[in-house]
C-alpha cells in the first residue's frame, strides 16, 4: 500500500536564514449546509410597469399622487423596470451565488379589483420569475402583501375593514394553487406594526390615514388576514409547505437603569414587538399592551371571538427584519405613550440614514426570539443599510462601509447560530438600489447599483463581498479594513 505524506519542507542552504513559516489567520466563520444565502425585493419598490397587463391600481399608486407625500414626487411607476428586465435580474442574482431571494407578488397584478377576477397575465409573469429562479439553482420565498394593497379594497375602507382579512385569504389561496408546485415557504405579511403605524396612525405611508384607534384595528386585520391565510395554505394538504410574517423587529435598549425607563423599555417592546409574536404564537396579546391599547384607543370590540384562535393557526418559521435599535426612556406629560424614543449613542457608528449600526443587538434579537420561541425555525429576511456611495472614475462603486456592515451582522447571525438559535437563512435588504417609499430613492441599499437614468445595474464592492461568502458558504473571521470615515452621517428619520 502507498502512503501519502505531505512534502517536506524545503532545507535552507548551509548558512542562510530559516524561512519564514507563515502564521494561519482565523479559521473563517462556516455556516452551516443549506444556509440560504440570499437577497430580498418587494414589488412595488421595483418592478414599475404599473398600467401592463391588466395590473390594477395599489394605494401607493394613489398616494404616490399625493403632493408632498414622497420625496420629490417620486413613485414607483417604473422603478428599477424589473417587471421587464427579471431574467436579467434573475441571471445578476446567480452570477452573484445567491440560493435564495425573497419577493413579493403584487396582489393588484393578480387580483386586480382586491376580489372577484383573477388576471391571468399576471399570474403567467410570476411563473416565469419563479421558473427563472429555479434553473437558476434560487429557491424562493415569496412575499403575499408587502403593502401594496389594491386600492378598490381601500375604497371599501382597507386594513381598518374586517373583509380585507377575508379577501386576503382568497387571494392567498389563488397564489397557492397557481404557485405551490414550486414554493415551499411564504411570507403572508411584512411588518404589520410598520403598515399600521407608518400608514394608519401617522399618514407617512399608503393608505396616508391619521387614526390612532384605526391603527391598531388594521393591524388586528393583518394578522388575522395571516391566521387566515396561514389556515388556506394548511387546506391545500402540501405537508412541507411553510407560513410565516417578517416582522420588523427592533431590540429595546433602556436610556438608564432608573427603574422608570426599564419600565418604558418594556412597554415599547410590547408595542412593537410582542403586540405581534405573542398572538401569532398562541399567547394572545399580551395583557399590559390590551390595557395600553385601551387607554389609547378605546375598546378593542374588533377582536372577537376565534379570532386569536384563527392568528394562531400556525407560524412556521419568524420573519426577523432587522436595521437597528431602539433606545427608550420613559415619558413626561399626558400623551398616548408612556415611553420616548432617545437619540442614538455617541461613538456608536451611524447609516447614512443616522441609523445606529449594532450588531450585537442582531445576535441578542436571534437568542430572544429563540429563547421565547424555541423549536421555531428563524429567517432573517431584510438586513440592510444605507450608503450613497456611487461610481468612481473607474465606474466601479467601491462602499467600503456597506461591505463592513455585512461582515459585522453575518458575523452576528453566525453567533447566534453557535447560541443555539435555529437560524435557516439571510436576506440582505436589497438586491438592488429601490424605491424606499416615501423617501423616493434618495436612500441605497443595494448590493447593484441602479442607474436611475438608464437601469443599468452595476455590482458594487459589497455585492462582490456577498457573493464571495455565498460561494464558500462562509465569511472571513477578521473584519474587512476599516473604511475611511464618512461625513456627518446624513439626515435623520
């Protein structure tokens, strides 16, 4: 039998010096087999094409119209032309190694009126993403709503309306019938506290409405159209195929250790986070926010009877969207909320947004989420940052920053893994450049750069990064060098 060996070293020559053995860095940080490696895009924000095929009308066609309602009057009526250019995009996401991509379908695309008649050409435009997906080795998880609800529905009163949660239903299980065949995991709702707070209670976002007690019935709505949806997708008798929402979640830090502020931390947790994952996950809502809420608000005589039964149906994996932090102390004074939000920390390193970066707080999130929630499978479907870096001389988009802010929260989702925390995939938030609702598109997040003049897509030094980590299924232990620092870190939300 043959033996194999290692060479042996080279000798040095009589006299000369010893060569220089080189130290090994780190071992890289492995992910585990089948991590899903992926990005995430929602219609709206980049598909455009509007008026084709048959699409009808959503409430952020309606309040893109609105005066002053998106930054320089920005919509998303072409928007990054994806409903045109998908296979390109498709063939973009496989040069970059991705098995994964999360998107949405545009429920006025396929069911144009919110009910009634199914458009079939756009049913056939979802086919074609999907089978471009597939060949290309890119499993899916598809978004039901990400806000774009049909406007006839909203005329009838939208979220705030029991029958949308009903007329979701229906259109979810169009979507299942047309598309179970090749999607094992759905995502039913986006972040159910940013459509009611941002598009119900403070007019930023569609519908534009200020009701705080209609607030918080349309979120009651969302989550019963996810108990309902989630019930349709049991129906169709596909053992393995999965439901669940992306939260956005965000870890409270309390502005000090005075009693009081850990007080409000606490309450602001329960209004942004445990308002949603403790019903979904058959606890109901919890106690101390019914009584926020009715203080607020009034009585919550929309909740009736079966319907925390119904949103408990079943959530299959949690959603975890995740951008920053929330520091909390507790209020002065007679208004709604017994806690405010503080500023960031000095020292802490800021988005081009002002968003504080922190990612310890990501692996803390995926440790709670685990702790509270154990056995569920966890998907971090959006993470992301803005940086407005865009192409130098060389026509290449060298943001250094993005690339760090990568490294830093895959490293933290890598933690939490070896905590324990069953965490199946990463989603950076976004593939490309979008439409940021009402920001318009001043704000990038994406891996691509998109040319707004002539779509051109452009991988930036952060795209090629990803794609790298993808590739091996791993990312370097060391951090990438310090980028040099930015300016004063852009305007605040």
């Amino acid at each position: 039998m043959t033996h194999l060996s290692a060479p042996e070293p080279a000798r040095s020559a009589p006299g000369a010096a010893p060569s220089a053995v080189p130290t090994p860095g780190p071992a890289p940080l492995r992910f585990p087999a089948g991590f899903g490696w992926g990005t995430s895009t929602s219609a709206y924000q980049v598909e455009g094409a509007v008026g084709a095929d048959g699409r009808g009308e959503s409430i952020w066609d309606r309040f893109c119209t609105v005066p002053g309602a998106v930054e320089r009057g920005d919509s998303g009526e072409v928007a990054c032309d994806q409903y045109r250019r998908f296979a390109e995009d498709a063939a973009l996401m496989a040069s970059l190694h991705l098995n994964a991509h999360r998107f949405s379908l545009a429920w006025p695309r396929i069911v144009p009126d919110g009910t009634g008649a199914v458009e079939r050409r756009g049913l056939d435009h979802y086919d074609r993403v999907l089978d471009a997906l597939l060949e290309r080795g890119i499993t899916p998880l598809v978004t039901l709503y990400h806000w774009d609800l049909p406007q006839p529905l909203q005329d009838r009163g939208g979220w705030r309306a029991r029958d949308t949660a009903a007329r979701f239903a229906d259109y979810a299980a169009v979507c299942f019938d047309a598309f179970g065949d090749r999607v094992r995991d759905w995502v039913t709702v986006n972040e159910p506290w940013i459509a009611g707070v941002l598009g119900h209670q403070l007019g930023l976002h569609a519908p534009g409405e200020q009701d705080l007690a209609g607030s918080v019935r349309a979120m009651h709505h969302l989550l019963l159209g996810h108990g309902l949806a989630a019930a349709a997708l049991r129906a169709t008798g596909r053992e393995d195929a999965r439901a669940g929402i992306a939260y956005s979640l965000f870890p409270h830090t309390p502005a000090s250790d005075d009693p009081a502020d850990l007080a409000a931390a606490h309450a602001s947790d329960g209004y942004v986070n445990r308002w949603f994952l403790d019903p979904v996950h058959g606890r109901g809502y919890p106690e101390d926010m019914r009584a926020h809420w009715e203080r607020a608000a009034g009585p919550l005589d929309f909740v009736r009877a079966g319907d925390l039964e119904a949103i408990a149906t079943g959530s299959d994996f949690i959603g975890v969207n995740y951008y920053t932090r929330r520091i909390v102390g507790a209020a002065t004074g007679d208004g709604p909320w017994p806690w405010k939000v503080e500023p960031g920390r000095p020292g802490v390193p800021r988005t081009d947004l002002d968003w504080e970066i922190v990612p310890d707080d990501l692996t803390a999130l995926l440790l709670r989420l685990h702790r509270d929630h154990p056995g569920v499978p966890l998907l971090v479907t959006e993470n992301g940052a803005v940086f407005d870096d865009g192409p130098g001389a060389d026509g290449a988009v060298h943001d250094a920053r993005r690339t760090a802010f990568l490294h830093a929260h895959l490293a933290a989702v890598h933690r939490a893994i070896e905590g324990g925390a069953p965490v199946e995939g990463y989603f950076h938030w976004s593939l490309v450049d979008n439409f940021e609702w009402a920001m318009g598109y001043r704000p990038r997040f994406g891996l691509v750069h998109v040319d707004r003049a002539t779509q051109r897509r452009t991988v930036k030094d952060s795209g090629h990064w990803y794609a790298r980590a993808a590739a091996s299924g791993a990312v370097p232990a060391a951090a990438p060098r310090p980028p040099v620092a930015s300016g004063d870190g852009g305007t605040g939300t």
